[in-house]
C-alpha cells in the first residue's frame, strides 16, 4: 500500500504532466491552426463526397430509366422520370449534407 507522502507525490506529478499537455495542445493549436477544426482537407473531402453522391444518384438513376425505356421500347419518358428522381434524391442529400456540416462547424465555434 503507498503512503500518504507518495499517493501526494504521485498527484503532483500527474497535475504537472497534465498542465504540460495543455501547454502542448496549445502551443500545437497555435503552430498547426488547422488541428483545432480538422483541417482544411477534411471539410474538402466532405464536399466531395456530396458531390460524387449527388452524381451517383443522377447517373444511376438516369441509366436506370434509359435501360428501361430500352426494355420496353418507350419513348425517352422512363430516361426523364429517372433523371428527376435522381437529381431530386441527390439534391435531397447535398442538402442533407450542407446542414450536417453546419452543424459540425457549430459545434466547433
């Protein structure tokens, strides 16, 4: 069992290494900007990941109602249901996403 005199030694030492890890996460903060928001990278890849949902949505929906229109020898009318469904789903989500990263950069503030 540690006595007094050690278990006071021990809290010392663990209030000194933490108040010298603040010090470095500051110091970090001010060198590195970028630590504290996640950097510019990640919001970047953020975005691009809505875009290319938005395009996925758009062109698998588009060459899904292209296919069907060739199936059933329509006219191009299952081409521009497709295409709308798509763009209506992939604006849902680059609205989705906007307020999600909102949110996100709210919480940083």
């Amino acid at each position: 069992m540690l006595s007094r005199e050690e278990i006071e030694k021990l809290r010392s030492d663990l209030d000194s290494l933490q108040a010298s890890e603040s010090r470095a996460r500051k110091h970090h903060e001010i060198k590195n900007p970028s630590a504290r928001s996640g950097g510019k990278l990640q919001s970047i890849g953020k975005v691009s990941q809505i875009g290319f949902e938005f395009l996925t949505f758009l062109i698998i929906f588009s060459f899904g109602g292209f296919y069907l229109d060739k199936l059933w020898k329509a006219k191009p009318v299952f081409f521009f249901i497709g295409t709308m469904l798509g763009f209506g789903l992939g604006l849902y989500r680059v609205i989705r996403g906007a307020i999600s990263i909102g949110g996100e950069s709210d919480n940083e503030s």
